[in-house]
C-alpha cells in the first residue's frame, strides 16, 4: 500500500525461497489462457497476481519436486511506515501595483512523492492583510491559522489524501497590509514559504519549528512577476543586484504559470527562500500641456 514499505526480516526466510525481481511479474492481473484458445484451455484464467506498478514489494520464488501439505518455506517481513515529502516546491507571485493599494495572487505546485499527504502548511508575511487572504484548491475542507513572530502560520486540511506521483495546486489571494506611493515609495516585498525543512540564511530553521512548519517540503523555488494599473501612472525601479533574485522575462515563466503574465512589467525568480524584494516606486506627475 502506498505509504508503506516491506522489509525482510533478518535471517528470517529459509533455503527453500530465493529473491527474485518484481520486474519478473506482471503489473497487472493477467489472463493465463486467452479469450481465443480453445474452450477447454479457458479455465486458467487470471491466477498470476499482479503488482502495482509503484509499489514497494518483494518477490521470491520456491519450487518443490513433492509438495506436502505445509510449505517447505518460511518468511518474515516486517513493515515501516513512510512520510510525505515534496523534493521542491514551486510557486509563482503575481502582484499588481496602485497608488494606494497592492493586490496580489500566489500558485503553488506541490508534487508529492512517498506517501499520501492531507495537510500542507505555509507562512504569509506580517504585512500581508489576513482580511483578505483567501485560499482555493481542490477539495479544502478546513484552514487554519495562527500567528507567529514570523507571520502568520496557515495550515490547509484536504478532504482526500494527495498520492505518492500526483501534483496538488494550491491558490492564494492576497493584498499588503499597507500601501501608499507618495508616502512609502520604496514596496518591500517577501512572498509566503513553504519549506519545512533545510531552510538557510536569511532565514533560521529553529524560528521555522519553533512556528510549527510541517517538515513536509525539503526546498522551494519562486518567481515573482510585477505589473500595474495602467491608470496610476507609476515608475519602478528595481533594485540593481538584488541578492537572492535574477532577472527573467515571461517566456522563461514555467508554463503552467505563464496564463496572466501578459502585462508583466517586470519578473525576478528566486531560488532560495526568505530574501525580500525591495522595489523602488513613484508617482509620475502631471505634465503642462
């Protein structure tokens, strides 16, 4: 069963049975004799048990000349249980500039291997407006959230267990707590984390426990595309060598996150969790004509 692994008892299993590979065995049930063969060949069918094609599984074979009534084997295994891991999450910001107001909308693909997993949690920064975060995905039965000296701690509970190869997406509207170009000029900006575990600098992995991450992600990757309300009339400037963050352009965006990109101004990718994004921002002012 997915989620759990077999293994051979040590010294447990007799002379008499001999390790083979599963790749000898079908993965699936098979007809011994076929539909065409003549009907008194038809009684053997689908007596090969099958093996699922992602299970961990052992396979031995015994052959004896004169069976008795006991079998002439013996064989003890023993099972241990697996945790869900996602090897690198992926997500992508969007986030769209006014004069007085910062909206912004996140994707995360969580592809899940090992075992079947229902919560994921992630951390949203303390300037993000909790009023107006809100979260979409497939079958989300609860969310819940605390704060945190890191910002506020969301925990997502799925009705239905996401399996070991599947790929679950997770959506995020959101807007900052606070913005206005004439009076702040410089958007700081750090989106939300998903990593569990193998955090570095900037960021401390003892203050991630400590706010009660799930070692669920082992590393996280990003990109961040800016736009704006063509109406504001706003001038950006970035910084020249942000640490943490390269320039890109749309067409490198992955592809499952290129839809709503069109009017992207700027895009930054991030391969390591925790840097900010200090953007430099003003108004431009009306001109005599």
């Amino acid at each position: 069963e997915e989620g759990v692994v077999v293994v051979e008892v040590a010294d447990s299993r007799s002379q008499a049975l001999n390790e083979m590979s599963t790749a000898r065995l079908a993965a699936n049930a098979v007809v011994v004799n076929p539909p065409t063969a003549p009907p008194q060949q038809r009684d053997g069918v689908g007596d090969i048990p099958g093996i699922p094609a992602n299970a961990n599984a052992l396979a031995y074979r015994h052959f004896n000349e004169t069976p008795a009534n006991t079998p002439a084997w013996t064989l003890e295994v023993a099972t241990r249980r697996l945790e869900p891991w996602v090897r690198n999450a992926q997500i992508v910001n969007w986030m769209r500039l006014g004069q007085t107001r910062v909206s912004g909308y996140t994707r995360v693909r969580y592809e899940v291997e090992r075992a079947p997993v229902r919560q994921f949690t992630l951390l949203l920064p303390n300037n993000f407006n909790t009023n107006h975060t809100r979260f979409t995905g497939v079958g989300i039965r609860s969310r819940e959230s605390k704060p945190t000296d890191l910002g506020r701690l969301y925990t997502i509970t799925l009705q239905d267990k996401v399996r070991p190869g599947e790929i679950y997406t997770l959506n995020i509207n959101w807007e900052l707590a606070s913005w206005d170009v004439e009076n702040n000029g410089t958007l700081v900006f750090q989106g939300p984390v998903t990593q569990g575990k193998n955090i570095r600098s900037p960021l401390s992995q003892a203050d991630f426990t400590a706010a009660g991450m799930v070692p669920l992600v082992e590393g996280e990757e990003g990109w961040l595309v800016i736009s704006d309300d063509a109406r504001s009339h706003l001038t950006m400037t970035p910084p020249a060598k942000p640490k943490g963050w390269e320039k890109k352009n749309t067409g490198e965006l992955p592809k499952w996150a290129r839809d709503g990109s069109g009017n992207a101004r700027l895009v930054y990718y991030y391969f390591r969790t925790g840097h900010s994004f200090d953007l430099g921002v003003k108004k431009l002012k009306d001109a005599d004509v």
